[in-house]
C-alpha cells in the first residue's frame, strides 16, 4: 500500500514539474515569435516612411520639371506671316 502511494506521489510530482517545463518552453517560444513578429513590424513601418519620402521628393522633382518646361514654351504663332 505504502508504494503505490508513493508512486503516485512521485507521478503526480513528475506530472508537475513537465507541466511547468512546458509551460516555459511555451511562455519562451511565444516571447521568440512576438519579437520576430514585432521586429518585422517595425522594419515595415520604417521601410514605409522611407517609401513614402522618396515618393514625395519625386513629385517634387516631378512638379519642378514640369514648370521648366512651361517656361521653355515659346509661341511662334506670333511671326506668322498670314496674321
């Protein structure tokens, strides 16, 4: 009788400590993949920002080769010989 209680004890106490072993590899696991995940997030919004910067220099480029070529614009209408 005495061993089987023991037994059951020492079941019981093993059955513990592999729980509590699993939980920590779980709670470690799910630490690892949120800062993968929040680590992928920032690089994101980073390489956004830096997207939308650059698309805002070239429509300033954009906007600036446009004006120069309205200024280039001549009108030769002007010397025609039928007016």
């Amino acid at each position: 009788m005495q061993l089987t209680r023991f037994h059951l004890f020492m079941s019981l106490n093993l059955t513990s400590y592999f729980l509590l072993v699993a939980e920590y590899t779980i709670l470690t696991v799910l630490i690892v993949v949120v800062i993968f995940f929040a680590l992928l997030l920032i690089l994101g919004i980073r390489k956004s920002y830096k997207l939308k910067k650059e698309n805002e220099r070239l429509d300033q480029i954009s906007q600036e080769l446009a004006k120069k070529k309205e200024e280039e614009y001549k009108d030769f209408t002007s010397g025609h010989m039928y007016q």
